[in-house]
C-alpha cells in the first residue's frame, strides 16, 4: 500500500460514484483512502432524490482529524454542495498547500440531478481553483467555470488554459459529453497539451466516471507519479473499469472498481 489520499466528496448509497467510488479507486490502484463526508445523498443509477449536507464545521473538523494524524499525500475534492462547505475547505486546505489537491468539480450528476447549490462554481473558479494541482471538468462543467462553449477539441484546449490561467496547476477537460467513436481527453498544463485518445465504449454504465478518474489520478499523485503519467494511468483505469462493468441497476450503472484486483485473483 502506497500513497494517502484524503477524500473530501459526497456519499453515494448506491456505491457507484461519490466517497464510494473513490474509496474503492484508490484502494484498487494500492492506496490508502481516508474520507470526509460533505453530504448525503439518495441516489441509484436512476437518479438524485435527495442532498442532506454536512455542517460546515463538521466537513472541516473531519479534514482536520485525517491531516493531523494519518495526513495525506494527496487530496481529491468532489461534491461540496454549498458555498458554506466551500469556504470552510478551502480555509482549513490552506494549512496544507504542500499536498497536491486533485479538484472535480462536481455540479451535476450523470443522471442529470444538480448536485451543487447556485453559487459553487463561482466559488470553485475564484477560490477553489487556486489550490488545485489538477481540476478534471467535463466539457460541461469547463463550460460552467469558464463561460466558453465547450464543442470542439480546440475548445477544450482553450477552457484548459483559461482554467490554469485562473490558477489550476493542470487541467484536464474530458471529452466523453462530445460525440464520435474517438473520446479525447485534453490535459492542459502550464507549458505543454496533451491529448489522450480512446475508442469509445457504448454502455450505460457511466455512474460516477468523473469521480473515479479525478480519484485515480489523486492516487498517483499520491503514489509520487509525474502529471502526465498519473493522468494517462487514470483513463486507462475508467476505461477498463467500464468495459468491465457489471450491469448493476437499471439506470447508469456503475463501473467495476476492482477490476485490478480481478485480474490479479485470475
């Protein structure tokens, strides 16, 4: 086991996205998960039916608990919910501005339910955004932070710069919302583009993608892995982990988390 990540994100009941996902991601990558909860959701692969949130002050006391004791090699910020959240993790994530923090910025679900509260991704693209090694938007939410359309490769590249001109160490904005039988992925850093290119996979089991990438990439950040390296490692988990997905649920279906595993059992 190798590399601690501190998680800060959602709970998903159904276990395919949010702390569930990232918990398994970074176990199966050979990890070490710690959590803190921002809020609790009623979801299944069908949808969102309900967001409790977390206190504020309990968000940050269980950041503090994990960093003080365990600590962390690298972080991943998911779900936050509300600007109140927001504000007390980027305070208390201020005390640690030498662990690299992996930023997927989380306002709505694959079901198409809004998981954040009006307000957050301007707090995240004014805030946020300035402790962030890597933010991993779709090319939705790259839309969202940036106010540019989002429908090309070209667009993606110039969402990634202006996110790191707003000061994200690195972006990568994903492709899977564009069509075509080629998904591309664009990282973004300070000096160089690179793009990531995968056949397409036609499934339904989509549940909780975006956290588990931004979570696998943590991971090899945590792990001492280059950028580029820990990104590229990281697609290529999601994409196995949906091609062998179990066809849980009747809706978008989760992904097989443990696929590493797998293969090692065979």
């Amino acid at each position: 086991m190798k590399g601690r990540v501190l998680i800060i994100a959602g709970s998903d009941p159904s276990g395919g996205a949010g702390i569930q996902a990232d918990i398994k991601t970074v176990t199966a990558l050979g990890g070490y998960a710690a959590t803190a909860i921002t809020a609790i959701t009623v979801q299944n692969t069908h949808g969102v039916s309900a967001v409790h949130s977390v206190p504020p002050d309990v968000i940050g006391a269980q950041i503090e608990a994990v960093m003080s004791d365990i600590g962390a090699d690298a972080i991943k910020i998911g779900m936050i919910g509300d600007t109140h959240a927001a504000r007390v993790i980027e305070s208390t994530l201020k005390k640690y501005a030498q662990t690299p923090v992996v930023l997927d910025p989380v306002l709505v679900a694959t079901s198409g339910d809004a998981l954040a509260k009006d307000g957050v991704a301007a707090f995240i693209r004014d805030r946020l955004m300035m402790l962030a090694a890597l933010v991993t938007p779709n090319i939705n939410e790259a839309a969202s932070l940036t106010g540019m359309a989002v429908t090309e490769r070209k667009d993606m590249i110039d969402a990634g710069r202006r996110l790191v001109d707003t000061g994200a160490g690195a972006a990568l904005v994903k492709g899977g919302h564009l069509s075509g039988q080629t998904l591309e992925d664009v990282l973004v850093t300070k000096t160089d583009v690179h793009t990531f290119a995968n056949e397409r996979i036609e499934a339904t089991s989509t549940h909780g993608t975006g956290c588990t990438l931004a979570s696998a990439a943590a991971t090899g950040l945590a792990q001492g892995v280059a950028m580029k390296d820990a990104v590229a490692r990281a697609i290529a988990y999601v994409h196995e982990a949906i091609r062998t997905a179990p066809g849980y649920g009747g809706g978008h279906g989760p992904l097989n988390h443990a696929w590493p595993i797998d293969q090692k059992d065979g």
